[in-house]
C-alpha cells in the first residue's frame, strides 16, 4: 500500500513543485537573453541611421522590410504611413513571415482569419498583408497626426497597445534607407541567409523569358512589389538585365535607387554579383563610387547558374 501524505508533507511537495517551475523559468530566460545576444553579434546586415550608427538586423527582416515598404509605395502610402507599417511588423513577428501564432493569428502582421484579414494563404502573402494592413490604416481618422503606437492599434487591436513605440527609430531607419531619398548605403554580407517567406509566384516581367531563372525571380518579385519596371536590355546568357523604374510622383533618381535598395535587401534570395544605379554599384557586398547610368535605370548582374 502506498504511504499515506500528511498535509503537511504535501504542502511541501507544492512548494518543490513551485520552486522547480520558478527555476526552470529562470533558466529559460537567460536561454532568451543569450539568444538575443547572440541575434545581435551574428546581424546579417547593416543600415545605416541618422545618427551615424547601425542598425542590425538579418536578411530576413530587412527583405520583409524592403517588401512592406515596397508596397506602400506602390499604394502612394507617405513615409509616416510605411514606418507605422515596418514598426508594426516589427513587433508583431519581429519581421518574420510566421506560420502561425497567438491563435489563428499568421504572418509578418499577425493578422486572424476569424477576424475578416483574409484567408490564411492571403495572409501569409507578404504583398498581401502589407497591402491590407495599409487599407486598414488609411480608414483610421486622422491616422497621420496620432501617435505611432496609437495609429498601430487602432489597426490591430493588440493586447499590447503600447508595444509598437518602442520600434519606431528602427522603423524609420529601415524606410528611409529604401525610400531613395538618397544614397543606397544599406547591404548585407557574404552568406546571409534566404528568406523563409513561403511567398507565391509572382507573375513574370515581360520580356525576360530568355532570362535566366535568379534573374527573372528578382525582376518578377520587385515588379509584383513596387511595379513600373520595363526591361531595357540583356546579355545573351541572360545573366544581367537592364531595367528602367517609373513610380507615379517619385523622381527617376529616386525610384531608381528605391529599385537598387530593393534589389540588394532581397539579394539573399538570388546569387546577386552587382547593382548599379546612376555613378554607384554594389558588389562584393559593399558600395562603390563608380558607373555612370541615366536616372531611373537599374543594371543588376547574377552569378551563371552550373
């Protein structure tokens, strides 16, 4: 027969029990601050901020990053309207296009099905998400003159209304490092790891079918995000495009670097050997001052594919 507990043998065992879970807590949150840790000494990229500083972040993020801005571009979103989306992003899947989450939430907005965003496919479509998070935003009244964690709730209806502040200088760092307003200084380094991004097939450029595939995806994926690309001209391998840029009320010089920064977040996902716009170029993983392109023309250039 089993002994027989007294109360007080198994108050004891509670309090155990209770200090075994406080210990294991502890331990899993120091695993959390040295994965943090460790997140920041191993940054895959770099974008440089006002302030003369770095921020750091993976090519993951800064590609999901590039794509949120992209579209609000391409949606004739102000820059305010593109940083309460990256600082949003940010906080609800760390720039990460989730599978799932708290609930059915899913994607890089956390977005719920049950809550009329869409269907789960939609939602895990990085255009998508972007594209209806700034539909939402734009019925938000005087969305552009509240503060950004208040502007942000009102769209997602968090359980942590005043989490997004906290992101808003990596946000405008991000925005303003891919919008074009100046020079493209952001890149990442050698063997950055590809985007997770489970994003569907977009439909090709025209006149890229002689292209080669890493070419054409990288075309296809900014014509899908920004739009306004033509082909201009090709190499005969099909390793190297030409493109020109036309975004409505942006200037050639501009929509032409938003191109060139766009191309280099996303160059993890493709073997990308050079970008060029206007007197810069990007290669081996770093700007140089040298070419000498027309405003509003990008040239990009892949590695040949065994």
């Amino acid at each position: 027969m089993a002994p027989r507990l007294t109360s007080n043998t198994k108050v004891v065992i509670v309090l155990v029990a209770a200090l075994a879970l406080v210990a294991g807590a502890v331990v899993a949150g120091i695993a959390i601050f040295r994965s943090k840790d460790e997140a920041a000494n191993t940054a895959e990229c770099l974008v440089p901020a006002a302030d003369g500083t770095d921020l750091e972040l993976t090519a993951v993020n800064l590609q999901h990053a590039s794509t949120i801005n992209a579209v609000g571009i391409a949606k004739h979103m102000t820059p305010r309207a593109r940083i309460i989306a990256v600082a949003t992003a940010y906080q609800e899947s760390s720039l990460r296009n989730l599978p799932n989450g708290d609930r059915d939430s899913v994607g890089l907005f956390q977005q719920r099905p049950s809550q009329g965003w869409g269907t789960v496919e939609q939602i895990k479509d990085p255009i998508y998400s972007a594209g209806i998070f700034y539909d939402r935003l734009m019925e938000v009244p005087h969305w552009d003159t509240l503060p950004l964690t208040e502007a942000a709730q009102a769209v997602q209806y968090s359980g942590f209304p005043d989490a997004y502040a906290k992101w808003e200088d990596e946000a405008t760092t991000l925005v303003d490092g891919l919008s074009g307003a100046k020079l493209v200084t952001l890149s990442c380094r050698a063997g950055a790891a590809a985007s997770t991004a489970g994003a569907p097939p977009r439909e090709p450029l025209g006149g890229t079918e002689n292209l080669s595939p890493a070419v054409r995806d990288l075309l296809s994926g900014a014509q899908a995000e920004l739009g306004g690309l033509t082909l201009k001209s090709s190499t005969g391998e099909g390793t190297a495009a030409t493109v020109s840029i036309s975004l409505p009320g942006v200037k050639a010089e501009q929509a032409g670097r938003v191109l060139a920064a766009w191309m280099v977040a996303h160059e993890a996902t493709q073997p990308l050997e050079s970008v060029a716009v206007q007197n810069r170029t990007w290669t081996d993983h770093r700007w140089m001052d040298e070419g000498d392109l027309d405003s509003g023309l990008v040239s990009i250039v892949v590695a040949p594919q065994s």
